[in-house]
C-alpha cells in the first residue's frame, strides 16, 4: 500500500510523533495506522523504561482550582528546564492537574491508571510513556494535592517551580494572595507550635542543648539558652511566628489577628525538593572512560 501524505499527516496528529517516525511506522505495516499506533506505544514504552532510571529533579508546579472552594496541585518532573519549558510538556501537566481536581485519584498510582482527558482511552501513565519517547527525557507524576476549603481556597504560583495553596478563614483577596506569597518566599513548616511535628522539636533541641553544652556554663544557663533557641526555632519555622515578608516589623500572626482572619491549612510544593540530583563530573567521566579502555 503506498504510504501517503495524508496517511502520515493522519497519524502524526493522532500519536504526536515526528514525521520520518510516522512514515517509518507505516511503512512497517503496509499503511495499517492502527497497526502503527499500536507498534508505537509498545516503542514507546520500551523507550521509557530504558530512561526510567535517570534522575527527574526538574519540572513544574501546576495548580487548578474551580473558584475558593476546591483546587488541586500537582508536581511533574522532567530531567532538564528546557524541557520544563516545552509546550508539550506543559500541556501535559496541565492536563494531569485536570484529573486531579476532577478526577479525586486516590493516590499517584490511581492516578497514573486514570485518563488522561475525560471520555479518551489513553492513560496518564501511557501518554507519559509516549512523551518520553517523543522528547527523549525521563518524566514523573511525583506528587499531588487535592484540597477542600474549610474556609476559601487562595494561591500563588511562583513562576512554575513553586506552587502554594492556603485554605483562609476571613479576610479577603488581598490577604489570601499576600499569605501564599509569603509561604512561598518563607516555607514554614507548619500553621503554629502545635502542629510542629514531635520528631522535628525533638531533634531541634538535642542540636541546641549539644551547641549550648559546648559553652561551657552551669546547667541552669544551658536549659535558659535551650528555651531561647527553641523560641527561635519555632518563630522561624511557623507561619504565625514568622515576620511577614511585606512588612517584618509584624507577625503574620498579628497581621491575622488584625483582619479577624485564620489560616486553616497550607500545602507549598517546589520542584524538585528532596530529589537528590546527580552532579556530572565531565572530567572525571572521561578519565573513568578511558581508564576501562585501557582494561585499568
């Protein structure tokens, strides 16, 4: 069967692949596209799990939402920015944010199995696989947050490679938009002491009594320099105690108090945090290469 333009035109529209790829399917099954298609999901997946190993610490933050009431974040991971920044990639996490706010996945892997556009066969879980393949870089559906307001639901991207959301109870616009700008530049750990996790104080304060015994002074001063420290800690690592970032003189807490309003929760996720990524050594790769060459 001869294999025409608009055969090939056909199924690059339907699978996104390049065009000399598509002729090169085609002609493999005598013009049958839907042989084609089929013989290019299973390439590509071989594809993807031979990049699955390679570390994923880019990406971007993508946040969706239906008002103040309900929204959903989400993490998507690539190897480099530049692929961060293809438009296919993008459109990819935007889509998966869709499923996670309409969808209410139960978990990634649930995610993973679900469609990627609502009535379409295709999974997340194969449209990445044939995205990998497509571009040539490992690609992960890391993590995801879905969220219902107890209050109203505010946000703030910061470019794409930081996302919060912060469910507030009073205020207003303004106040829910500068909130998440501040966990954004700020990152506390939590709302106030009482939801500092026990693991976290403890270690806090086994680090300042070991800095404070280092002094040298009599046990009495050591508890008080512990207490300081732990004072310390906790106004930094709160959002009620940290300085806002618009106006350090005050607390958020005191800016809070002063708008009669409350933060119930907040979720802030940045690319690639706690993803240890690979650092490459140029020179060291080229002397490890030829140091095999020579059987060293």
């Amino acid at each position: 069967m001869a294999i025409t333009a608009s055969l090939v035109k056909e199924l690059r529209e339907r699978t996104g692949a390049g065009m000399m790829e598509c002729k090169k399917a085609l002609t493999e099954t005598n013009g049958d596209i839907e042989a084609a298609i089929e013989n290019m999901r299973k390439s590509g997946q071989a594809k993807a799990a031979k990049k699955a190993g390679r570390t994923a610490a880019d990406g971007v933050i993508v946040i969706t939402s239906d008002g103040n009431a309900q929204a959903a974040m989400v993490e998507v991971n690539c190897e480099t920015d530049f692929v961060a920044k293809d438009d296919n990639f993008k459109s990819f996490a935007e889509a998966v944010g869709e499923r996670v706010l309409n969808g209410s996945p139960a978990d990634v892997v649930a995610l993973m199995d679900s469609p990627l556009h609502e009535g379409e066969d295709t999974t997340i879980e194969e449209a990445r696989q044939a995205l990998v393949s497509k571009i040539g870089e490992n690609m992960n559906v890391r993590r995801f947050v879905r969220v219902q307001a107890v209050g109203a639901l505010h946000n703030y991207s910061h470019g794409v490679r930081i996302g919060v959301l912060v469910d507030l109870s009073g205020g207003d616009e303004a106040l829910g938009r500068d909130l998440a700008m501040h966990i954004a530049a700020s990152n506390p750990v939590c709302v106030d002491e009482g939801q500092m996790p026990a693991e976290v104080l403890a270690k806090e304060r086994e680090i300042a009594e070991a800095q404070a015994r280092e002094s040298g002074k009599p046990d009495n001063i050591v508890e008080k320099m512990v207490e300081g420290r732990m004072r310390k800690f906790l106004a930094e690592s709160t959002l009620l105690g940290q300085p806002f970032v618009k106006d350090p003189d005050t607390t958020v807490g005191k800016l809070l108090q002063a708008n009669n309003a409350s933060v119930n929760g907040f979720t802030r996720f940045e690319v690639g945090e706690g993803i240890e990524k690979k650092v490459e050594d140029f020179r060291e790769e080229v002397m490890a290469q030829a140091a095999a060459a020579r059987g060293d």
